[in-house]
C-alpha cells in the first residue's frame, strides 16, 4: 500500500516537472473550443450540426468569439436493400461538410473536411420513415461535431 502511494506521489511530480497542463485547462486548448462561434448553412442538417457542435465545443456565448468556424454540409443518400416491389429497406445517408476557422482579428484560416456515413431503416408508414430519415441525420451531425472538434483540438494546439 505504501509503495502504491509513494509511487503515486512520484509520478504525479514527474508528470508536473514535464509541462503537462490538462486540454480542458485555462491556458489549454478547451478555453479556445469554448469562444468559436459557430455557422452553419441554413437547413435542417445544417441546423443539427450547428446545435451538436456548439454542444461539442461547450459554446460561450457571453463571451467574444475568437474564431469563426463556418461549416458547408452536403448529403447523399443511397437505397440499399430492394423489397420485392423495387422499394427501399435500408438507405445509406453519407454527409460530408467542410469546414473553415478564420481567426476574429485575422489571420490565416484553417480548414478541413470530414465525412460520415449512417445506415437506418425505412418503414411502409410515410412518419416512420421521415423520423428514421431524420435519426440518421442527428447521429451523422453528432459524428460530424465529434470529429471537427477532433480537428479544431489538433489546430489549436499547433499554432
């Protein structure tokens, strides 16, 4: 039990004598992700990643934006699984958005794209169908947020 201890008291020295500061720390990254201001294109899917993004990146809005991230979000949907009726059972939803973080008091911007692709079922029922269409839609902008916010960590910390 004493070795556990005194093991941990060297390695939490060692690892504050290296530099190490948290990501979610104030002069870390995560202060950074907290002041972008996000804008997104002016649709449903658009509108869904804007709200899981400023989600993902714990949005001020008190605050002065930093950087401005805008987002550009195109969609493919493909059908997969054919009834004997030639009707989809299953459609591929690919979305891929791109997106740019320009510096408030100017600078070079930064930009990357990233692409997800879901799966959801279709029913016979016209409501069904529309909410497992839209399902698709809120877990591919939630996987797109988690992925720009991803990038965004990785640029912010190599200025």
């Amino acid at each position: 039990m004493r070795i556990a201890a005194t093991c941990a008291v060297f390695a939490s020295l060692a690892v504050s004598a290296c530099g190490f500061t948290p990501m979610y720390a104030e002069p870390a990254v995560g202060s950074s992700l907290r002041r972008i201001a996000v804008t997104t294109q002016d649709d449903r899917l658009g509108y869904r990643l804007r709200e899981q993004l400023e989600d993902a990146l714990a949005s001020d809005r008190g605050a002065t934006p930093l950087y401005r991230l805008t987002t550009e979000v195109q969609q493919n949907r493909r059908s997969l699984g054919r009834r004997i009726d030639d009707t989809a059972t299953r459609y591929e939803l690919t979305v891929k958005a791109t997106w740019t973080l320009t510096p408030a008091a100017g600078g070079m911007p930064v930009s990357g794209t990233e692409t997800v692709t879901t799966t959801y079922a279709t029913a016979d029922q016209p409501y069904a169908a529309i909410a497992a269409q839209q399902d698709g839609e809120e877990r591919a902008a939630a996987e797109l947020a988690r992925l720009i916010r991803l990038d965004l960590m990785q640029a912010l910390s190599n200025p």
